[in-house]
C-alpha cells in the first residue's frame, strides 16, 4: 500500500493506551490520522477505518486498533 498523501495529524503516545486518560483516548481517535504506540506499533486513518502497519512489541496497536473501532 502506498500512501501519498499527508494521513492527518500525527500523535504519538506517551504510555501504553490503557494507562492514557479516556478524554485524551477519545482525543486521538477522532482527530489523528496516524498514531505511534508507546510500545513502537503504528497505525494509520485509511477511509475512516483504523489500519495496523505495525503491531509494536506488545501488539499494542492491535489493542489501540479494537479500541478505537468501539469508540467510533
């Protein structure tokens, strides 16, 4: 997959998603186009939907990736 153009703002996390406060989750799922996890996953905004690139050591963006899905 190949992306051109710019995916929104970026936001990394300063901890791991569960430990980030539930105004500051709810934040990053409706503004963001790309989230870096705290534990190096990344995802990324494709048609509105959240896409895993990378898993992190953790699999934290897969955690990231169910719970955005349910807040939407």
């Amino acid at each position: 997959m190949k992306y051109d153009k710019p995916r929104g703002h970026l936001f990394s996390l300063p901890k791991p998603w569960l430990e980030v406060r539930q105004a500051l989750r709810d934040s990053v799922v409706r503004a963001a186009g790309e989230i870096r996890t705290h534990y190096d996953g990344q995802l990324i905004r494709v048609h509105g939907l959240w896409e895993v690139v990378k898993s992190g050591t953790h699999n934290d963006a897969d955690v990231v990736q169910r719970a955005a899905e349910g807040e939407l």
